[in-house]
C-alpha cells in the first residue's frame, strides 16, 4: 500500500497517520444533523481529537490482545452475520419485487383476515355497592350526549377502578377481547351512537355505567391500503423460507455431523450473568469514545 502523501496527513503517530480522507469518510459516517456541526475549522478539530483518540485507544486494546477476547471474537462474528444476510440475502428478498398480480391476488382471496373487526371505545364508570350506581346512572342518563367532558368528570368523582380513572374510564371493546366480561363487550355493541349509556351492569367487580364514545363496524381496507402490509407478509414467507434453504446447503456442503447425545452434558447455570454478545451485534461504546457521536 502506497503510503498517504504528507498533504494529505493531519495527524501521525508512530509509524501510523490519520488522513484527510480518514477523518472526512468518520465525518460523513454521521447523520446530517450531526455533520452540519462541524463545519468550521474549530469543530473540525475537535472532531479530528475523537478519531485521534479512538484510534489510540483501539491500538491501545489491540497490544493487549483484547482482539482475542471471545466476547469480541463473538460480536465480530455477529457483525460478519449481519453484514452476510444485508448483503447477500436481504437484496433476493426485496417487498416490492414481488409481482403486483400476486400481491392482488392475495388481497382477493384473504379478505376476511384483512378486514379490521368491529370495535368500539368506551368509557365506564364503576361503582362496588348497587344503590350508588343506581343513583350516579340515574345522573349520567340526564346528560346531554354530547356531553363527554361532564362524563369523564363523573369517572373521576365516582369511579372505584383507580387505574381507568387515568384515562377517563376509557377501554377498547373487541370480541375477543378477554379482560372484559362478555356481556358488557356485548352491552357496548348494543349501543346505537356516541353518547349512548347502559347501566348499572353488574360483574365480579361491582356494578357497571358504560357511555359509548365511538364504534366502527368491521371493514375491508382498499388495495392501496392493504398493499405494503401484504408485501410485508408475503416476504416474511419467503424469506423464511429462503433462510431455511440457504442454512440448509451451507450445512449440506459443510459436512455437518450433530451428535445429540452430547448435549446431556451441557449444564445450565441458572446464576449465570448475560453478557453484551447475547444481545444484537452493536458494539457497546462509551458515545464520547466515538467520533462525533454526541
């Protein structure tokens, strides 16, 4: 390798330099916003200090064989991974490669799972002894229904349920929604338009006083909605099964032999403290160690 012409060197040290090309290829590395910050003569020093002294201290963790660390040689590997799939499989699996007449295809013949379900939001008030139900939903039917604001007042004075109280006794309505007890899933539906209430309903909770806010019967999206969500799932198909035949041949040539009876004699220690190469392959470093991230 030819070594770097002395004008284009702004720093050195040993028999190593740091090049114009260098600092400007870590600079334009950065997000805009970032770049846009060290465009006079002083920023640009001091982002020439952070490579200066990321490259001392990588050198630094090199002499000292930090390289061969496992937990380094483990994230490099994930790095290499990250870098195989980017490069080799993710440009053979591209959404909008995918044909449209396939992609309308789908969107014909999958329409009840794409349509959206019929829900509602709604607001209750809930109350543990009957009578004073009884009285607040008496009150709550004499409010005009538009009236949402003086609703949400009365969730606030009455309502026993101190975490809906936080959101104004709000709750989503689903037919399969779980946390709710059926029939008052059902009492929501019953009714006609916003402003509507029912109650004093009761459950294992106490006693019930619903107002609907809104509710949207079920729907099927346009083409031109679904579109992109389709694409996203036909790709996911083929890329799992993409995956699983490229992993498939590289064992076939590689020879794989896998002898299960070896794996009674790994041991799991429950006490064990996670590392940083069991989680994605980023490399944990201190932002003012690396140029121009801060």
């Amino acid at each position: 390798e030819m070594p770097a012409p002395a004008s284009d060197v702004v720093a050195r040290y040993g028999d190593k330099v740091i090049t114009v090309d260098d600092v400007q290829e870590q600079l334009n590395r950065r997000d805009a916003f970032i770049r846009t910050r060290y465009t006079s003569p002083e920023k640009k020093k001091e982002f020439l200090e952070t490579v200066v002294r990321f490259e001392l201290l990588a050198d630094e963790a090199l002499k000292k064989g930090y390289q061969n660390d496992p937990d380094i040689i483990r994230m490099y590997k994930q790095w290499l991974v990250a870098r195989l799939v980017q490069k080799d499989f993710d440009p053979k699996h591209d959404p909008a490669t995918i044909p449209e007449e396939e992609v309308r295809a789908y969107y014909e013949q999958h329409q009840e799972e794409l349509r959206t379900p019929e829900h509602a939001l709604a607001s209750e008030i809930l109350i543990k002894t009957e009578s004073l139900a009884n009285k607040v939903a008496a009150q709550a039917q004499k409010l005009a229904k538009d009236d949402g604001r003086a609703f949400t007042e009365m969730v606030l004075n009455f309502s026993e349920d101190t975490g809906a109280k936080q959101r104004g006794g709000e709750f989503m309505a689903t037919r399969d929604n779980t946390r709710v007890p059926p029939h008052l899933i059902e009492a929501v539906f019953s009714m006609k338009e916003p402003g509507d209430i029912v109650g004093p309903l009761k459950s294992d909770k106490g006693f019930h006083i619903i107002r609907l806010l809104k509710k949207q019967a079920s729907e099927l999206p346009t083409y031109e909605q679904a579109e992109a969500g389709i694409r996203d799932k036909i790709n996911k198909v083929r890329r799992d099964e993409g995956m699983a035949q490229w992993t498939a041949q590289l064992k076939a040539d590689a020879k794989l032999e896998v002898f299960e009876d070896k794996l009674s004699q790994v041991k799991i220690d429950p006490d064990a403290k996670a590392t940083v190469t069991d989680q994605a392959p980023v490399f944990r470093i201190a932002p003012e160690l690396v140029p121009g991230a801060k």
